[in-house]
C-alpha cells in the first residue's frame, strides 16, 4: 500500500518482506557510521527490532520504492515522536550506492516532512548526522537549521566524529516549499 507518493518515489509501511534489504544496508560500514548503528546486525536482531517498532506508537518506519518498478531503495523514519511538545527525530538512508545522488532522498525527506507536518501536526522535526555528512546540504536545501554541534559525539571504526543537530519548523518547511514551487524566497 501507498501511503505518500512523489514523482519518482513513495513511501509505504516497512513490511516484514522487507527485512533482508534492510539487513544487508545497515551492515553496510557507510550506513552504519550515517545511522550510528553498532553493529553489524544479524536476522534475529533485525527481526526484534522490527517486531519492538511495530509495538510502538512513537516510531514509523516507512519503505522508500521508486515508482518505477516498485523497487524498495531506502528507509526514513520519524521516531521518538512527542505528541505532548510536537516533535521527532528522523533518519533516512539510501541502501545501495546505485540510487544515491538521483533525488530520491531529498523527495523522501520532502514527503515524510508533509506527513509530519500536515497528517502528525507536529511542530518540529530533527536530525543529528555527521558533521561532514554530504546529505547535510540536502537538509538545508529543504530547510533544515543547524541547531549544534557535538563535538567528538560517537567513537565510529577508531575515530570520534563530530555531530551535527539540524531541525526544520513546520513553517519554515512551508517557507522551503512556497520557495521551490513559486520560484520566490519568502522573507
């Protein structure tokens, strides 16, 4: 089922089907340090993991598959989502090099934000990812903020790495959107 489409992706439930393309991402080294998962992860953790975030109603998992074809190419999440102060974190990851780079991010980013703001009505959603992650860009682009930085926050393959905290508000996401649809920045 579909819950959100682009043009060139959609966003749909993670489905039990889709556990071994997960499994194979996250022990990916480049996902793991992105993710900040220490891993590697085997099936019965993947499957616990799974089973735990389908019991919980503060984290949403959502497929990302490409339009063409229905290939499930990523995951983005919201989770931790505080209904009381109208907040969530994210995460977002694009499994295979192959589809990297091509937009799909950036179009997930924009539609689970559209779900966040506009079916949650949350308030704000936030990330934290590597200091010198490239997707920091697209997070700006979109209208995310810098809101900090950790300083040697994670010790990942024998170094410690700087994070980055960024957050969009929902009206600054408004902003980002009149702004790529209309062609004119909203001051």
């Amino acid at each position: 089922m579909q819950l959100l489409r682009g043009e060139n992706v959609y966003l749909r439930r993670l489905a039990q089907d889709d556990l071994s393309n997960t499994l194979q991402w996250i022990n990916d080294e480049d996902i793991m340090i992105i993710m900040g998962v220490r891993g590697p992860r085997n099936q019965k953790i993947q499957e616990e993991w799974f089973d735990n975030m389908n019991q919980q109603d503060d984290n949403i998992v959502f497929a990302i598959c490409l339009n063409d074809g229905n290939r499930h190419v990523g995951n983005i999440s919201l989770f931790d989502i505080n209904y009381i102060d109208s907040n969530a974190g994210l995460t977002i990851f694009i499994g295979e090099e192959e589809h990297r780079r091509k937009g799909y991010g950036s179009e997930s980013l924009k539609l689970s934000l559209r779900y966040a703001f506009d079916y949650l009505n949350l308030h704000k959603v936030h990330c934290k990812t590597n200091k010198d992650n490239p997707a920091v860009k697209m997070y700006e682009k979109i209208g995310f903020k810098q809101e900090g930085i950790l300083r040697e926050q994670s010790y990942e393959f024998g170094t410690y790495l700087d994070k980055i905290k960024l957050g969009i508000l929902n009206k600054e996401f408004e902003r980002a959107e009149a702004y790529s649809e209309r062609g004119n920045k909203h001051e």
